[in-house]
C-alpha cells in the first residue's frame, strides 16, 4: 500500500477517534479538522462527504483486525487451545482498541452497509474465517467442539458476546462493585472461559 502523506495520515487518525467516539451521526467534519490542525474544506477535497471519511475509517479498523486475528499462530496448539488462543487475542484486540466497538454498534444501525461496500474487506473476512475453521473443525472431528456449527456463526458469537461485555461492563459496574473490582486480566480470563465452555459438546 502506498504511504499516506503525513495530512492524509492525521486526519485518518482524527477520524478514527471522532468516530470511534460518537459514530456516524454524533461525528463533526469540524472536530476533525480541529484535531488534524486542517480545514474541513481539505478534508471534503480528500474525502467528499463525511459518510465516505467514515466507510474508510471503518474499513480500516475492522481489515486491521481481521489481519490481527489471521495472524495469530495456531498451528502447534490443539483445538481448544488453538480456540482459545484466538479468542484470547481478540478480546485482547477489542479491549486496547475501543474505537472497533463502537464502530461495531454503530454498523448495527447502518446494517453493516459500509462494510458490505468493501469487497476487499469481504475477502479478508474469509481468510481469517478459514483460519478458525481449522481448529474448529478438528475439535469437532475429536468430539470436543459442538457439532452444526460453522466458523462464521463461531464469530459472530464472539464477537456479539465480546463487544457486548466490554461496551457494558461500565454501566454493569456502577451497580455492582463486583464487576467494578475484577481486573481486565480476569475479565478476560472469564470471558475467554465462558465462550469456551460454550462451543464445548
């Protein structure tokens, strides 16, 4: 991929923060701009219109986790630790990049229309969903995975289960101080163990 001019690249990161924090429709060109010490005149030039900033910048940050979890090494594990191992580090990827989870909430009110635009990003999907049905599939053969269920329905559970637990967890502890007092390692060790549990047979 050619390197963005260093304009370019501010203003993406902006956008990324001013999106990751409000969506489509909470997002202001203006505050963008502001953050990226430009106009919002440069950035319509660049972009056209505040909904195509905003497709790039969802593309970007779902391609880049997609190529996170594509990249993590399964191979030597067997399949519980292999699924683990995964989901271990998707939650690790949620977690340290909170932008994603609000750009997933805010795809369920756009009905993921500018993810579907993305015919790359589609591709890239299917690489990482392969990747997991390796292990999937051979836990499966062994008896230790529950059988009819795919790669894809196996991520879009956790990513249901995981992007809900970190996006709630703040409210949930305002009224439990339980949730308030367990550290982001062993909310992830939960986590972790819950989804595991139930992919068991």
């Amino acid at each position: 991929m050619r390197a963005l001019s260093p304009m370019l690249q501010k203003i993406l990161d902006a956008a990324e923060q001013e999106f990751g924090d409000k969506g489509l429709h909470g997002a202001k060109i203006l505050s963008i701009a502001q953050s990226a010490g430009t106009s919002k005149q440069l950035i319509y030039h660049y972009f056209e219109s505040k909904e195509r900033l905003y497709e790039i910048v969802v593309s970007k940050r779902v391609r880049d986790c997609f190529e996170q979890l594509i990249a993590v090494e399964m191979e030597r594990d067997e399949p519980v630790a292999a699924i683990g191992r995964f989901l271990g580090a998707f939650i690790d990827y949620l977690e340290q990049h909170s932008e994603n989870i609000v750009l997933s909430i805010d795809q369920v009110l756009h009905n993921g229309a500018q993810m579907r635009a993305d015919r790359e990003l589609a591709a890239t999907r299917e690489v990482m969903l392969q990747r997991l049905a390796v292990p999937l599939a051979a836990g499966q053969a062994l008896g230790l995975f529950k059988p009819g269920i795919d790669a894809n329905m196996v991520f879009f559970l956790m990513t249901a289960f995981i992007v809900g637990a970190l996006s709630l967890r703040p409210v949930f502890a305002m009224h439990d101080g339980r949730i308030s007092e367990t550290s982001p390692e062993g909310l992830r060790g939960l986590m972790r163990q819950f989804l595991l549990d139930a992919l068991r047979a």
